[in-house]
C-alpha cells in the first residue's frame, strides 16, 4: 500500500469517526474464515458496518478529530482491530457483540468503544454498552415524566369540576323545592 492509498483510507476513516457518534473496536483475532464471515452476515443484518483497519491508520484518522482518543492509542490499538460502525445507536453494536458470544465463545472481545465521543474501555464495558439508551428512549422517558403530572393536573380539575356541578345542582334542586 504507497502513501496515496494510505492517505485515502485515513481521510475516509477520519470522516467516519465524525460523522458517526458510535463505534466500536473490537479483537477479533484467532477466529476462523467461517466465524468471521457469520459476524460480517450479522453485522451486515443489523446496518452495522464492520471494517479491520491496521492500527496505525486507525491512529492517525483520530488524530484528525476534535476529541482526545488518547487513551485508544495508548491502550486498545494493539493487535488485531476491527471497526463496527453504527450512526443511529451506541448499543447495537453492543448487543450484536453479546448475541455473537453466546453462539461462538470466546471469538471476539471488546478492546473499546466511543459513544458520543464518551469512551468505554475493556471488554468488562460490554454490559453497561448494551444496557445504553437512546437518545430517542431517554427524550421519551423525560417526555413521558413531564406529562404525568399535567396529566395529573387535569385530572383533578376535571373531577373537582364534576363534583362542582353536582352540588350546584343539588342546591339548585333543594332551593326549587
């Protein structure tokens, strides 16, 4: 690979990183051609995008972001790296890496992970990955909260009203008698 080629693949890496607020890095060394082609499939399957990049490139692509990666390049890129993009959740990955382990042990391991530039680093992070929620989830949840005591609210005066025109009514009633 001469140094255009090299150049290319880093700038494309570089704008990924960017345009994408989750990815994953992964250790996926030691797997057989079969193993890695059924995380390919499932990866493909789930609109995660899965790339093995050398550890330099992936180096240099986060040099060129805004964010401090520096304990990536300290810690997680060594050995074997592959990249699992995904632009709309930062615990898909998480869950495709969870489901992947049960059928096949032992095959990847989670070396890190940047969710909203937010790193998580260790194959120990995986749970806590998965178990992440949306932005859509939580802006639901606080949506949700928001509304119950309106909800609430309106309840009380809806009820209290009722009872208003029921003594009126019978005041009303009593006096006509």
């Amino acid at each position: 690979m001469n140094k255009e080629q090299k150049g290319a693949i880093i700038g494309e890496l570089a704008e990924k990183f960017a345009n994408n607020p989750y990815f994953y890095i992964t250790d996926a060394s030691g797997m057989s051609v079969a193993t890695t082609n059924k995380l390919r499939r499932l990866c493909f399957d789930r609109g995660i995008e899965y790339k093995v990049v050398k550890n330099s490139l992936i180096e240099k692509a986060l040099d060129q972001l805004e964010a401090d990666y520096t304990p990536f390049t300290e810690s997680v890129l060594k050995g074997f790296s592959g990249i699992m993009f995904h632009p709309e959740s930062g615990k898909d990955a998480a869950k495709l890496i969870k489901d992947f382990l049960k059928e096949n042990e032992g095959s990847i391991k989670l070396k890190g992970a940047s969710i909203e530039s937010e790193l998580f680093i260790g194959h120990d992070q995986l749970d806590t990955l998965a178990k992440l929620k949306s932005k859509t989830e939580l802006i639901g949840e606080v949506i949700t909260l928001l509304q119950s005591p309106a909800k609430t609210v309106l309840g009380g005066l809806q009820s209290g009203g009722n009872k208003l025109a029921g003594i009126l009514k019978t005041l009303s009633e009593k006096e006509a008698a």
